[in-house]
C-alpha cells in the first residue's frame, strides 16, 4: 500500500535534490529518474509507485473522466476491459485514501 508523506516533507526533500516534481493527472511524481511506468500508457500505472504522489481531489476528477469515457466504449471490446480495469484501479486507490482520511 502506498505511505502518506506530508506536504511540508516533500518541500523539503525538492529543496535538497532528493527528489524532483513532476506534475501528473493523479498528482505528482517525485521521482528523479525517467519514468519506466508511464510507457504503460495507463493513468492507474501511478497509484502502485512508490514516488508517486496522489492528489485525492484529482483522483475523483479522473475518476469522473474515466467513469464517462468507460460508458462510450463497447463492453466486449479489448479497449473496453483495458480502460474499465483500470477504472477499477483508481476507485480502490480512491477508497484506500478515504479509509486512511
């Protein structure tokens, strides 16, 4: 499961060049290095890195994308079991914060 790390923590991390910060749609990554999960092309591919950082109001607004992208799609189609599993993915990352809150 991912950690929480408080605001004040990462500030201070970005300060010394410990870690970077990189804008995401579920966030931020603070990872220094290239990203090897994003080639995945998957939005959930964040949620089991440890460098990323999850912005609960973003996750529901991606949610609600997903949720409204997921509906066009036809259910028996590849791209359709892709995207809904990962649909999936984001509301149990969603739940899991809404359980730590």
């Amino acid at each position: 499961p991912p950690h929480i790390i408080k605001r004040e923590e990462i500030i201070k991390k970005f300060k010394e060049g410990i870690i970077a910060y990189t804008p995401t749609p579920l966030g931020a990554c603070l990872s220094t290095t290239q990203c090897n999960k994003r080639a995945l092309r998957a939005v959930s591919a964040c949620i089991d890195c440890d460098k990323a950082v999850i912005k609960p109001s973003k996750l529901e607004n991606t949610i609600i994308h997903f949720e409204s992208f997921v509906k066009t799609l036809q259910p028996s189609s590849i791209e359709y079991k892709f995207e809904h599993e990962q649909l999936l993915d984001l509301k149990r990352m969603q739940n899991y914060i809404r359980r730590r809150q």
